[in-house]
C-alpha cells in the first residue's frame, strides 16, 4: 500500500521551487499527496477534485485551507496556482480556464507533473492566457512549467464542459452526463456494457453503484428498478457532479456520496454492481479494489449479489472467493470478465 506520507515526484520536484511559495497565496490543485502542504508550511491552500488526498491533507494540516468540489469559486485570488497536470488534457484545459479567474493580475500559474502524462503540453494549454511559458525546473522524470497570466478568457461555467453520452445496452436507451477526467467520457466502455448485458433483474431494495464515474450503471439500475433505492459512489468530486446530473436528467432519485472506498458508506446493500478503478493517475493501484471486495459482505444483505467486472488479466477471483465464496464467471472475452458472487 502506497505510504499516505510520502511525497511522489511531482512534489519532490515542487520543493526545489520551494521559495516561490514563501511570498504571496498559493493554491495547490489536485496534489498527488497531502504531505507536501507540510513541506511547504504556512498557510498553501488546496484544491482537490479526489476525496482521499483531500481527507489527508486536512488531517495534516488545517482544514479550512482546503477545498474538495468539481470546480473552484471564482471570487478567490491568490498570486500563484499550482496545477498538478492529470492524465486526461482536456481536464487540464478545464481546470486552467477556471483558475485563471483565480488569480490576481499578474500571478503565475504553474503546471507540475511527469514528463509521461503529458506536462509537456503546457506551453500549448498556457497559450490562450500567457504570451510565453517557461519550464522552470526538470528532475525526476517529471517538468515544471510557469506563466504570467496576461488573460483571463471569458468566465468559467462548469456546465459548459459537460457532454451528454447516448447510452444504448441490453434494451434500455438513456444518456449521462460527462465532464473532463471522468472515466469513459465519451462513449459507453466495453467492460461497462458487459457488465450490464448480464444483468437480467434487478433486485427492489438499496444497491450500490461502487466507483460510479458518471453514473452510467446507476441510472441503468434505476431505470430498469424504478421502486429500487439507488446509491452511486465515487471519490471524484468530478464524477459525483456527473452522477448526479445524470440521475437527474433521467428522473431517478438517487443518493450520491463521496468516497474513498467504502469507507464512507453506511448501512447494508441488497445488490453491489461495479466496474472497480484499478489506476491511480497513470500508476496501477489495485489496493482500493482488494479492499472493498475484502469489506463488502459486511455491506451486503444476506443472499445480496455482487456483480464486479474487470480486466480478464486481474486476479480477483481468488480474493472473491476468499470474501464471498463461490465465483461465477457470467461472461469471459480476451479483454474481461464477468463475476457474480453472492453473501
């Protein structure tokens, strides 16, 4: 398990700019770790659209100086912002167009991240806003980029970012909604659509949407259950937005919660569905996943159904069996499989 305390090389890369930090308010959006808000003490705030470094970074530190939503309130204006850049660009490219509202006339506006997941492209994701753009320090790997922020394009609307995605699976027709950085953003993902092509009833009673992304398997048991209590789960603010502007825009009263795992959940489940995240940013992280398979009997009813899918190259049926006992495989292809486990 990844050491909550330690510091990945993005922020390693950070401490060497340390003194940048000593003047003037600074923002550090979506850190890859909460320990660097010590590293740097005084009063950095942090913005995070991930519930388990927003969590960290508010035991460590003071909470008040963090913020965990989809998006960052304009009114606010600090000298200096930090992006931690993420794996999807055009997340990146929401973000900037937002926090450059941030900003006070003349601040710097900074990307952090590995050479690999794209920080190169700051210069071109910069370019609306900034005349030039420099790479200020490189090690590890990883790059650190800064402007002076000349422009601040139009206002920032959340909304405006948001996709409608036509959703069409084992007879049912309905659309979600997606921003930048949510999973599957574009189109329906093949894993998703198989989990659900095996999904023949669903159960009344309160299920369980585990990692929900946009909301696209909750809206699908909803529809299919309308009488059923539907809860969806994620730690991405980003993703909880989208959960629930898809619940809504297909009349389906379901609660939305933000979590890290199932640490945040309460009471039992009468059936689980989920297509379980296996990465985090561009590292594999298989971690979350083992321990909610290790923690959901105690959230399931008895007789409950778990419905998981994944990568055919993972190995969870032995964890499955473990927790659950029986597995059944309910559809197999080169890519991925299908698992039903029951309490």
């Amino acid at each position: 398990m990844k050491d909550k305390h330690a510091l990945s090389t993005a922020s390693q890369l950070l401490l060497r700019s340390r003194d940048l930090f000593s003047q003037g308010h600074w923002l550090l959006v979506n850190p890859l770790d909460a320990q660097i808000f010590r590293e740097l003490g005084g009063e950095v705030q942090g913005f995070h659209q991930y519930l388990d470094i927003y969590q960290q970074a508010c035991q460590s530190g003071n909470g008040k100086l963090h913020k965990f939503a989809a998006g960052y309130p304009a009114g606010s204006q600090f000298d200096g912002i930090v992006i931690y850049m993420p794996k999807a660009k055009e997340q990146a490219q929401m973000l900037i167009a937002n926090l450059v509202h941030c900003l006070k006339p003349g601040g710097q506006l900074l990307l952090v991240g590995d050479n690999k997941g794209g920080v190169k492209s700051a210069p071109k994701l910069l370019a609306p806003y900034a005349t030039q753009c420099n790479k200020l320090d490189s090690a590890r790997h990883c790059a650190l980029f800064g402007a002076i922020v000349e422009t601040q394009g139009k206002p920032f609307r959340l909304d405006e970012w948001q996709k409608k995605i036509q959703i069409s699976v084992a007879d049912l027709q309905y659309q979600v909604v997606s921003l930048p950085g949510v999973f599957s953003q574009d189109a329906l993902d093949p894993a998703t659509r198989l989990l659900l092509e095996q999904v023949q009833k669903v159960p009344t009673g309160r299920l369980l949407d585990f990692g929900c992304g946009a909301g696209v398997i909750g809206c699908f048991l909803g529809l299919k259950n309308p009488v059923a209590k539907v809860l969806m789960s994620d730690v991405s603010a980003l993703a909880l937005h989208c959960a629930q502007q898809s619940a809504s825009i297909n009349g389906i009263r379901a609660e939305v919660v933000a979590s890290h795992g199932l640490r945040q959940l309460e009471g039992q489940f009468d059936a689980i569905y989920t297509n379980p995240p296996f990465h985090t940013g561009l590292n594999t992280d298989y971690q979350v996943v083992e321990d909610f398979i290790r923690q959901a009997p105690a959230m399931m009813t008895p007789g409950a159904p778990l419905y998981l899918v994944a990568n055919s190259f993972l190995k969870y049926p032995p964890i499955l069996e473990q927790s659950l006992g029986k597995v059944t495989t309910l559809a197999d292809t080169p890519k991925f499989r299908v698992y039903r486990c029951q309490r």
